[in-house]
C-alpha cells in the first residue's frame, strides 16, 4: 500500500496531469478524486489518457472526505481553493496549486485578487535557497504559478550574485492554452488560438507578477523588485518559453559570468538544466517532464542579462512542481514519480 493522496478539482488539466502522475508513482495512490460539477462521472470520460483509473468517478467536493487521504491536493481556481483547505484538518498535509496562499502582502493581493487573502503558506520551490527544508518541515504548501517558475529560474541566481538589477526586469512569457484551464472560452477555442499568437492581460495586470517580484525580492537580499511582465498565449497545447532580461550591474559583465551563476545554482539540481552554450530552449523539449531548461547571454549592445526558460506549464510548472513538494514533505525522495526527460516529437 502506498501513500493515499486526494485530488479536488480532478476533472482539470492540471488534476488531470496530477492523476497521471500519481498512478506512475512508486509510493503514491489515488484516494479520493473530487470534482464538484463532474461527480459522478467517469474519471476516463474527462481523461481518456489515464486507462489506469478505468472504473473510477470523481466525487463531490466534501473536504472530510478529502480528510482521509494523507495528503491532498488542491487544484482549484483560488477562491475555491482557499474555501476547501478551510475545511480541512491541520495535521493533514495540503499542497495548492492555486494563487490562493502564495502571497504574503495583503495589499498585494487586493489589487490583483478580488477575494479576501487568506494567509500566505510555505512557497514550494525547491530550487530556492533554503527552501527545500521550508517545505520538508511543513504542513501546507503552496505550489507556485507556471510563469513565476520560468521567471523566478532564470533570474534569481544572477540576482543573488549581483549581476543584474532588479529595479529593471523585463519578462515577454509565451504559454500554451491549457494555461487558461479547461472551462470553455471563446478565445481558446482551435480556430481562434491556430496560427495566431496574442497577447494579454499587459501592462502589469497579470496575477503572477506580484509572486515573481516577492521571490526575486528574497532572493536580492530584500532590495526593491520591479517586473514588467508581459504573456502572450501561443498556439500550442502546454509549454512555456520566458524570455527574462534586466540591466546588467557591470557593462563588463559577460555571457560566461552569467552563465557561471546559473550553473552555481542548478548543477546539482534533478530538475533545472543549464543548457550547452549556444543552444537556446524549446518548449518541445520539456513537454511532459518535470524538467525547467535555461539559458544565458550577456547583450553587451543593451546593457542587459538575457535569460530564456522552457518548461511545461502543467508539469514543472504546476502538478510535477506540487508533486516534487508532496515528495519532500512526505520524506520520499524528492525526484520520486518525476522525469527530467520531456516526450518527443
């Protein structure tokens, strides 16, 4: 018998990658599988993929009953995540892959939430320094945004060394569909999203860039973080591509030296790949895995540390993050379930 663990908004992309990646873990198994307007119905119906969970249904959102798993995972929108974890005991471990307890300014929260902020929970990225004992030691997780993981990767090394500014941050952030959920949308519809690239919610409104500059916040000593950050939505299923630049602290700065940063802080990390040099990321190359690839350049024309982040956007960047976080608080081990490896073509 493995590690009985519940899933509540089960019937989504991310539940659904939550799923698959429980039913291949070595020590986890499905408990209860919540999805409030699907109970009842045939997990394989929303998640033809998942052949292993052939005969079970989700079920109603009943926060006792996710009680009986030993841990659960939230993958509800953040108003409806916040309201479920309420309910739910203190001593049963909860990972959230919603917004819902990432932040730790209230006054952050309000501009971009129209919620109540319900608290702030251990951030879980492990690849943060000291972090992976932060989420080891507790209780309640918050997993963190797919953008705010591409971002948070490729620039918080180069801030802690003091190569780049963070007063100055720029971040253009591509994203498949399924980045938006699965509720249907006009705007996601195949014929409006093939062919056509866009972009949304500019001009500093997007929900992630207030999470992005808290952790570079940490990670540049407390210094103040200003991000302007823009995401385009791409014609493609899952991926994301974030092109990350800042000023650069020294004109002399090279490629080499912010390279040197990167793999200081990643060479010893299963999941976060610092490419050879001269090979730039692609989305296709992390599709399915839990892996993060980056890479670096100096732009000496500009004055600017240039950063490129590939990742999958339901896998490293939501449920294989939020499973790696289950993993440590757990005491497994934390690569546990998870690939570096993406699938191809």
């Amino acid at each position: 018998m493995g590690v009985r663990v519940a899933v509540a908004g089960a019937s989504g992309y991310a539940g659904g990658e939550l799923l698959r990646i429980i039913t291949g873990h070595p020590d986890l198994e499905a408990g209860p599988l919540a999805a409030a307007t699907s109970a009842g119905t045939p997990v394989t119906q929303a998640h033809p993929h998942l052949a292993l969970l052939e005969g079970s249904a989700f079920e109603a959102m009943d926060p006792a009953r996710l009680a009986t798993a030993d841990l659960v995972f939230l993958a509800l929108p953040h108003d409806e995540s916040a309201a479920v974890s309420a309910g739910l005991p203190d001593e049963v471990p909860v990972v959230d892959l919603s917004a819902s307890f990432r932040l730790a300014d209230p006054r952050a929260w309000s501009v971009y939430y129209p919620t109540p902020h319900a608290g702030q929970w251990c951030y879980g990225l492990p690849e943060l320094p000291g972090a992976r004992e932060r989420i080891a030691g507790a209780r309640r997780v918050a997993a963190p945004g797919c953008y705010a993981t591409a971002a948070i990767l490729a620039l918080a090394p180069l801030l802690a060394a003091g190569l780049a500014d963070p007063g100055d941050i720029v971040i253009v952030a591509a994203s498949g569909a399924s980045g938006a959920g699965r509720s249907p949308s006009a705007a996601l519809l195949g014929t409006e999203v093939m062919g056509s690239m866009s972009a949304y919610q500019a001009g500093g409104t997007h929900r992630h860039t207030p999470e992005i500059e808290q952790a570079l916040r940490a990670t540049a000593g407390g210094a103040d973080v200003v991000v302007s950050f823009t995401p385009v939505l791409a014609p493609m299923s899952r991926g994301i591509l974030a092109t990350c630049t800042a000023r650069l602290c020294q004109p002399d700065t090279t490629t080499a030296d912010l390279r040197a940063a990167l793999a200081a802080a990643y060479d010893d990390e299963p999941f976060v790949r610092l490419l050879p040099e001269g090979r730039w990321p692609a989305t296709a190359a992390t599709t399915g895995g839990n892996a993060a690839h980056l890479q670096a350049a100096a732009d000496a024309h500009a004055g600017r540390a240039v950063v490129v982040a590939a990742l999958d956007n339901l896998g490293k960047g939501a449920a294989g993050q939020a499973v790696q976080a289950a993993n440590l608080m757990l005491g497994l081990p934390e690569t546990a379930g998870l690939s570096a490896q993406g699938v191809a073509p």
